[in-house]
C-alpha cells in the first residue's frame, strides 16, 4: 500500500495535468481545488485498501479474481 497509494496520486494528477494541457481554459475554479485535492487524496487511499481487502478475501479461491477485476475496471 505504501507504493500503490503515492502511484495512483500520480497517475491521478498527471491525469488532471493532461487535461488542463490539452484545453484552452482551466476547468477548475480556484474555489474547488482543494476539494478536488481531498477527494482524491481519499479515493485513492479507499480504492487501493479495497482492493487489497477483496483480494485478500479470494486469496484461496481464484476462481471471482477476474469477475472482479471487471467489475473494478466498469465501476472506475
């Protein structure tokens, strides 16, 4: 967790960087990125506990692994 949870940060913010680069004006307002900062800060934290609390419950049976993973990759 300690390397998933600063990895998603990145590829999170690299994410929004790309999408302020590629438009012409700046989607966010100066009032919502804080808040934009705290709710990713937290989904990423939830998301990668998530996943290792599911992946830690099939850890004997393999048999959901990838039916999850599916569901992961729709829901995000």
């Amino acid at each position: 967790a300690l390397v998933d949870i600063p990895l998603f940060w990145t590829l999170m913010c690299l994410m929004f960087g790309i999408l302020v680069l590629f438009n012409h004006y700046c989607p966010f307002q100066a009032s919502t990125i804080l808040t934009l900062i705290i709710c990713i800060i937290g989904y990423g934290i939830s998301l990668v506990l998530l996943v290792y609390l599911i992946a830690f419950k099939f850890r004997r049976r393999r048999s959901n692994r990838y039916i999850w993973s599916l569901i992961f990759i729709l829901v995000s």
